[in-house]
C-alpha cells in the first residue's frame, strides 16, 4: 500500500486552477471566518496552516491579527503557486513551505495554534493518523488544533449526499465521524465538533482538539 498517496485539491491537478471558485460553494467565507472566530488567536502566536492550499484562511488569520507569525504548508506546488501570487497581491508577511501534513518540517513545540480547511478528506486513514501525530508533536503544550472539514451527516438530505461523496476521496473516516476519536488517539485531549453546516457536498463540521 502506498501510504504517501497524495491527492490534490479537487482529486486532479489540472482543476487545481478551479479550487477557489469551487470554494464559494462550500459557504467557504462563513465557516472559515468561524473557525477563525473559534481558534481565539492572540496576536504573537505562532500559527500554522496545515494544507493550506490557496491561502484563503492563511491570508484571513493574517489581516485579522496581523502580529501573528503566520505559515502555511501545503504538497501541491501549483496551489501554493496559486497561494503566493495571492500573498504577494495582498503585500502581507506569511510563510508559505511546501510539504506534507504527515512529514512537518518544524521542530517539537513550534506553534500555538494549527488550523486546516478541507484537508484531511484527501488523507488515507493511515495518513491521517500520521497527519494527527505530527500536528500534536508540532504544538506547543496547551496549544489547539482547529479543523474545517466533512462529518458525519446531521440529516436526511446530508445523509443521501454523503452516500455518493463517501466513495469519492477518502471521506469515509469523515462521514463515519471518526476525526475526533482518531485525535484522541493522537494524543489530544477534549477533541470534540464544534458547528455543523449544510453544503452541496454534505456536512461540513468544525472540530477543536488540544494539547493538554
């Protein structure tokens, strides 16, 4: 099994220049300012954004709280081609790495926060794993995870969405609800969904993990 699969944005990489104006259909404005909302940032924060494809979230935490030290990292060199283009536009202080979620190039206790945006659905369920491990090994103690991604379906119409969506990808682990357990077993404590939103995809679910 090849355990690095990696899938990119939108599943092909000649759709990658589509990623954006795809988002506007995931009500991407209203839950990543949400999941900014819920990561209680504090200015001087060390913050990394896993998977951070275009660097729409990136961009968003760093005009909200601009003495924030902020990366991203992402494995697609075409995204994150996507992604400087728009930092550079926006003339703001970001760093943008490339690699994978589950290979950090950060040491131990880098960072206070680590946010990521429809992720882990790319992920093998041994990736994410991996994925979970490192992003515990990177935070700082106290620190939180915070995560925008597919859940488990909260209703009859999410229900029968998720029955086509669920073989696309690796969403499985996703609609089964299995994220926060599987960041238990990574070593986070009160890992929990915190929000629910209908989408043409299915539900979308925030989730909340810390390091204890």
């Amino acid at each position: 099994m090849n355990y690095d699969r990696y899938i990119p944005a939108l599943r092909f990489e000649w759709l990658s220049t589509l990623y954006d104006p795809v988002m506007l259909l995931m009500r991407e404005s209203t839950f990543k300012r949400t999941l900014v909302e819920q990561a209680n940032i504090k200015n001087g924060y060390r913050l990394l954004d896993v998977g951070c494809g275009t660097a729409t979230l990136t961009i968003l935490i760093k005009k909200a709280y601009p003495d924030t030290e902020v990366t991203g990292l992402d494995g697609d060199p075409k995204i994150l081609g996507i992604a400087r283009a728009k930092v550079a536009k926006e003339g703001l202080d970001i760093f943008l790495d490339t690699g994978m979620s589950f290979e950090l190039p950060y040491p131990d206790s880098s960072f206070d926060r680590v946010v990521s945006s429809l992720v882990f659905h790319h992920l093998t369920t041994e990736n994410k794993a991996r994925t979970f491990k490192e992003i515990f090994r990177v935070l700082k103690p106290g620190g939180e995870l915070h995560v925008a991604d597919f859940g488990k379906p909260h209703n009859a119409l999410m229900y029968l969405i998720s029955l086509v969506f669920r073989h696309l990808e690796e969403t499985r682990d996703n609609i089964d609800g299995l994220l926060p357990q599987m960041f238990q077993k990574a070593g986070f404590d009160r890992a929990e969904e915190t929000a629910r939103f209908m989408t043409i995809f299915g539900t979308l679910s925030l989730y909340r993990a810390i390091k204890a």
